[in-house]
C-alpha cells in the first residue's frame, strides 16, 4: 500500500510484490530495493501511468467487477505490451479462461487463501489450496 510495507515486506523475505492498486512511491520503493512489483490497475489511465513507470506487467483488480475477461480484451488492444494478472473474482471455475488469453501471465484467487484460514495462521491448508488449484488447471490443460 505504501513505500513502508514495501519495506516490511522485503526485510521479511519477499522477493516480489502485489498491490491492489497503483501507487508511483510503491514502484519507486520496491525499485530502490530490486524486486519486481505488480501493481493493482482498473482504468486504462492507471495503465498508462504504469507504462510511463516502465512497468509491463499489472494486476487487473478487481477483474470481476470491471467487466473480466472483457475488460481483459478491451485493455489489450491498446496496451498490445502490457500483462495482466487478473485478480478479484477469479474463481477456481474461471481461472483457466482467463490464463488462456495470451496477455494474461498469471492469476490471483482469494478461493486459495480463506480468510478463516489465515486468521489462525493455517498455511498447510492455504498451500494446500494452491497445490489443488494449480493441479486443476493443468488437468484443463490436458484434457
């Protein structure tokens, strides 16, 4: 959210960020500390500051609510550079629809991290989560 959690997330190990929005002192912060960052977008105005901030990829949050993967089209046609990581109504559903768009390079899925989850610090079920998404969209793949 802000130059200090860049901080706070780096001293704790981080080697790349996410935000849920688009904040030029984040960028310039997690730069200062060489790590890559994937900062949040919704308007094609937010992608463009991306792109003067020599950014080329971005979180398209949230994706549901801005139109999916309509909005994921509508973005590519005129950032033909730009990647998306769509996130915010990604669904285990869904997901392989949109990582099937050529400019989509990943996805974001609160279905993997429950929020009771993470109120008591369950991280083998939160990996575990992940492990069953990620088995599950390669099974699409190959069937």
């Amino acid at each position: 959210m802000n130059a200090r959690d860049v901080d706070l997330a780096v001293s704790a190990g981080a080697r790349f960020l996410v935000s849920p929005g688009y904040a030029p002192t984040v960028v310039a912060q997690a730069r200062e500390h060489e790590v890559v960052v994937v900062p949040g977008v919704a308007t094609a105005s937010e992608i463009q500051a991306a792109i003067a901030d020599r950014l080329d990829a971005v979180k398209l949050f949230p994706a549901g609510l801005i139109g999916g993967l309509a909005a994921v089209n509508a973005f590519a046609g005129p950032f033909p550079r730009m990647r998306f990581m769509p996130s915010g109504g990604v669904t285990a559903d869904n997901a392989a629809e949109y990582l099937a768009h050529p400019s989509v390079f990943a996805v974001g899925g609160s279905w993997m991290v429950p929020r009771d989850r993470l109120a008591v610090g369950d991280w083998s079920a939160v990996a575990e989560l992940s492990r069953a998404a990620i088995k599950a969209l390669r099974q699409r793949d190959h069937a």
